[in-house]
C-alpha cells in the first residue's frame, strides 16, 4: 500500500482535494505543480512552468493544463476541472477519480462507466520535458482519447489576458503539434508516442480563477488559450504517453525514456523516502555549477538558504558529491564578493552580513559527516579567508567591535538577518546592532575553525584567543533575568522579545553559553515558542505576536515573524535538548518530529510548507515547499539514526 493514497470520497469533496497539492520537478528549475485532482489553484501551477535564461531566469508557464475527455458511443466524459469566474467548476471532471496514489510517480485513476484509465506523470531530469501516460485498463468498448491543452506563456506570477497579439500558428511537428504564442518565448511541443488527429477549435477560455490568490488578496482570474484538440483511439491494456517539452522528442522513444526515468524513483513508502524525493527536488543543475532552489513554487536561488539548506538536503541523504558540488558554487560566489564586492548574477543576498557565517556552519557539518582531515583538505582554505575577512572587518555590514570581539551590524534601514520581512521599504522587524544568532554564530565559527588547525599553531590561537575575547561580552549581554536571551541589542536598547533565533545560540557544538545557561534558555523556548511544527518566530506573551499568515499582502508580511512556526528552527532546537539532556533526550526528539510526518499527506504532499500558524491546528502558509525546512528536518532524522542503539 501507497504512503501516500487518496481514494475517491477525499478527491471528490473539493473542500478537502482542493487544499492538496502536488510538486514536481526537473533538477534543472523547470517545474509541475498543480492540485491532487488536477485544477489549478494557484497562478503558479502548471503542467509545464520553466526557467527562461533570455527573461532572467524567471519561471515562465508554457503549458498550463491538459483536459482529458474520454468518448465512448459518440459521449464525451471530460476529465479536466477549473474553476470560472464567480466560483463555478466546470467540467467537474473529478467526480470520475476513484483513486490517487504518488509512490513512484503522480497516479489518477478514473472510472467512467466501464472503462478504468490510470494517468501518471513523471519529469526528466534535468531536461524541460513532462511526460504523461495514460493506460486503458479496462473497457468494454470502442474507446477514444481527447486532449485540450491549455497555453499561458506568461511569468509564473503574472495572468494572461485574451489579446490578439497571440501567434495562432501551430506547426506540425512528428506525432504532434508544436506552439509559440509570443516572440522571445521557446517553442512548446506537444507530441504523442502514436500518432494523434488534430482538430483546429481556438478559443480563448475567459474568467479562470485561481482561489489561493484570491484567499491572498492579489489578482486571481485570467483567460488562457485553446487552439484546439488531439484524438487518439486506445484500446484496453494499451498506453499512450504524452509529452510536452520545449526540444522536439522522437515518439518512438518516449516509452524508453518513461522507463528509465521511473527507474530513478525512490518510492515514497516512508516519512524519510518522502523527504529524500522533496530534498532532490530543491537541486537546480545548470551546466558545471549547482544551485539549491529556496522553495516552490516562487522560490529563487539565494546565498543564506542554500548555506543553511545544503548540508541537509545533500549529507543527510548520502549526496555527498552534490554537497560539494552545491558549496563550490555558492562559495566561489562568496569569495567573489569578499575580494572585490563582486555580487553573483545568479545567487541572489551573497552580500547579507551573516552569509559567511553560515558558510562556516555549513562546512562543519560536512567536516561532522566526513572526519575534520578531509574538511580541511578541501576546505580548510575556505574556512580561513572568511574568518580572517570578518577578523579584518571588510565586510561592509558586519563588523567586530574591537573591544569585546562580537560582531555588530546595521539593520534600521533594511533587513539582515533571516528574519526579512519588509513594508513599504523598511524591515517590520529592524534588528540591528549585536544580533544573538550572529554573534553565536560567530562564536561557533572560531572555535570550529581554530579545531581544525593543529593546537598552537598561528592559527589555532589567533582564532581562539578572538572566541576567548567575546565569550564573557555574549553571556553579559544577552542572557536577562528571564533566564532567556535578548533577540538583539542596539546601544542602550536591549530587545526583550522571545524569538527562536536564541535556540541557535543553544543548538550549535561551540556555544558560549555553559550547560546550566543553555538548559535555562531551552526551558523558555520549549514553553513558549515550541510547536508540532517547529518554533514559533515569536512568543505569545511577546508584544505584536500574530499567529496566522493570513489576510492581505500587508497583513501577511507583518505576520511573516512575528508567531508562524517556523520547521527548520526544530533541527537547532533538536541539538540543544540533545545537549543538555543526552540520550534522555533521543525519544522525545523522535516524538517531535510527529508532527512533521502528519504534514506528508496534507499541503504539497511529501514535503513541508514554509510556515504554520503559531495556534492550533497549525495550517500550512507560505511556499508550498521550502528547502530549509526540509533539510533540517532531514538533517534531525539522521541526527537520530546516528543515535540509535545499533549504532
């Protein structure tokens, strides 16, 4: 049985499929994301959405949907189902699934009358092509397919308007037809693996709505075009299989490539197997280089995630090659920018005060998972530009005060730190001064730096003598009389609101913090920020705390940290009750992470959103998949196996 199964009275109460949906992705930033039962609900669903080099790189959506109609006797019974201005659904083609299951790959199962057909879909990796195929499984006559294909060419967050600037040509390509509605645009293929009729019907379909951007307060309801039709006869036990792709396929080898694509697929029989498939699927392969792509559906390449997200998504899942090949990218980036100010065309904040610092952090796992000698080998080099360029104070936004050794930054005018949200161009949180996780951080970087040299060599003391110099500064301002630590401190102004960024303080192997600090500040983030799904950003006895990431663009960026739980901030979470508690503290974590593996079957399904409501029942909001919080959440679920007793 399928971990992942839906059967037919879930998938026909549109109240409960609706809210279900589903990712996949090419490892090379092409995409499909669209709903269980298959109706677009977001402007940024499609069954073809890809990057665009010549358009900066900006997800584009080609092939929006493809409506299936099953004809028997001269009756067509139409598969496909959008939502019309005004809430209407039509067709309701999801009254005819029996079944949903996503093991391997996407399965529908339909049934109308007695024919049984099953679709499934799979992308190839690292090439811009879908491929669909459908199998007759049963029927007791003369059956035909039908295929209306929907066309957006259009920004994944922008709406097509009917125009007449449209190009209505189509050209016959082999075993379909291909399209190219806009200059500047790659030309959509459209092929079949047999020969299909063509059938010339444009038209513009006026007035779909997309209902979670109606739920978000922002344009929602756009026209898309439909030149027309294919047909096909099929007959029970044949498949045939459809692909949509921007490079002309040879027919005959769509059936070859379906194989041996689906035999890459690890099955999602688990909590873990459907978190190794989210962690690849975050991965963007563009020639020699690697990138991790922040979230889907409107994520984009930037330099904190991916220093945060690649230990997790690579080292927990054994990708150790795409560790390296991912931090090689992104570091050389960094160096760049540290060098002359060079900023990345592609890598997007590598300019951010606390990047280098998670570099550092980044590469201690991987010395954590690899042994210290190979991290130096490789790394070492890396490790020491950076903490001799922030000992230096080059970098023009973070700078060591000279007379405690901790690190200070200016946040009034715009964000710095992860915590980001902006209004009207200025942060909704102005974190500014001495940050707590920066200055943590910072900490954790020399003592793990000077761990890899040789004991009193240059280096060694050089970087210990600076954590030695900011060790007693860090306690004396930041832990209070709560018991907790201030979030950040600016001159006189000492921040009192209970944010998760002190559990990375507590999370990391260098703290300056003792055993009985860090047990005391655990306690106040376990009581008051700790959830089923991650840490809240802000406690509820914190001024200004807004639990749900609801209501209007400006309502839900001055949400965005001040209550939504936050995953990720679980795996610092998870390595400071380990601890402070030890092996007490094994079962307790791996009851924790319940809450995650109750979230695979609901959102985008095998994988986690970007954030929960701080209050119960902790809905799913943001990016229907985010790659830090999956990565930590892998990066936990190792934490524990490497625990367990038989090992």
């Amino acid at each position: 049985m399928s971990y992942l199964k839906f059967d037919k009275n879930l998938l026909i109460n549109l109240d409960q499929s609706l809210p279900k949906e589903m990712l996949r992705t090419n490892q090379a930033g092409a995409y499909h994301c669209t709903t269980l039962v298959g109706c677009n609900t977001r402007k940024q669903h499609g069954l073809l959405v890809l990057p665009i080099p010549e358009m900066g790189n900006k997800a584009h959506v080609l092939l929006s949907s493809l409506d299936e109609t099953v004809i028997q006797h001269g009756a067509p019974f139409n598969l496909g189902i959008h939502r019309y201005r005004g809430g209407v659904f039509s067709p309701n083609g999801h009254k005819y699934i029996r079944e949903f299951d996503c093991e391997s790959v996407p399965r529908t199962t339909y049934r109308v009358g007695g024919v049984i057909l099953t679709k499934e879909k799979i992308f190839i990796s690292h090439e811009n092509r879908l491929l669909i195929r459908y199998t007759l499984v049963d029927a007791h006559s003369a059956t035909t397919l039908r295929f209306r294909p929907f066309l957006a060419f259009r920004e994944s967050n922008s709406l097509c308007v009917a125009n007449d600037a449209i190009n209505r040509e189509l050209t016959p390509v082999d075993n379909g037809m291909a399209s190219c509605l806009y200059p500047g645009f790659p030309t959509l293929y459209m092929q079949f693996s047999r020969k299909p009729t063509w059938v010339d019907e444009p038209n513009w379909y006026n007035g779909i709505e997309y209902v979670k951007d109606l739920e978000r307060g922002v344009p929602y309801t756009e026209d898309l075009w439909v030149p027309g039709y294919f047909e096909i006869p099929i007959k029970k036990g044949e498949s045939v299989i459809f692909s949509a792709g921007i490079s002309e396929a040879k027919p005959r080898s769509l059936a070859k490539m379906y194989d041996a694509e689906i035999a890459t697929r690890t099955p999602r029989t688990s909590f873990y197997n459907c978190l190794k498939n989210a962690a690849k699927q975050f991965y963007l392969k563009d020639g020699d280089k690697m990138y991790v792509i922040s979230g889907y559906p409107w994520g984009v390449v930037l330099a904190r995630n991916t220093f945060m997200a690649v230990p997790g998504l690579t080292l927990s899942i054994d990708h150790r090659a795409d560790f390296e090949k991912i931090v090689d990218t992104a570091s050389q980036a960094l160096l760049d920018f540290m060098s002359d100010g060079r900023l990345s065309d592609r890598i997007q904040g590598i300019d951010l005060p606390d990047i280098p610092l998670w570099a550092v952090w980044a590469l201690q796992q991987y010395a954590k998972n690899v042994g210290k000698d190979e991290a130096k080998a490789r790394y070492g080099a890396l490790i020491k530009s950076i903490l001799d360029y922030i000992l230096a104070n080059r970098h023009p936004n973070l700078q060591v005060d000279g007379s405690n050794g901790m690190v200070r930054t200016l946040g009034t005018s715009m964000p710095v730190s992860w915590m980001n949200s902006t209004l009207h161009g200025r942060p909704v949180i102005p974190r500014s001064g001495y940050l707590v996780e920066f200055n943590a951080l910072w900490y954790n970087a020399l003592r793990f730096g000077a761990s890899l040299e040789d004991e009193g060599s240059a280096d060694a003391v050089r970087w210990n003598e600076a954590a030695d110099k900011m060790k007693e500064p860090f306690v004396d301002m930041f832990m209070n009389d709560g018991g907790y630590l201030y979030d950040y401190v600016d001159g006189t102004y000492a921040d009192p609101s209970v944010r998760p960024n002190m559990a990375v303080a507590i999370g990391l192997d260098y703290s300056p913090l003792d055993r009985r600090q860090r047990k005391s500040v655990l306690d106040v983030v376990t009581r008051e920020l700790l959830t089923p799904k991650g840490l809240r950003t802000l406690s509820p006895k914190s001024y200004g705390y807004r639990p749900a990431y609801l209501g209007s663009p400006e309502e839900r960026e001055m949400a965005l940290h001040q209550g939504p739980a936050r995953p990720w901030l679980m795996g610092f979470y998870a390595d400071a009750y380990l601890r402070v508690f030890g092996m007490s503290g094994v079962s307790y974590i791996d009851r924790m992470l319940i809450g995650f593996e109750d979230e695979m079957p609901n959102g985008c399904i095998g994988s986690l959103s970007q954030l929960y409501d701080g209050n119960p029942p902790f809905a799913g909001r943001g990016a229907i998949s985010h790659a830090t919080n999956v990565a930590e959440v892998l990066r936990t679920l190792r934490t524990l196996k490497r625990l367990a007793p038989d090992n």
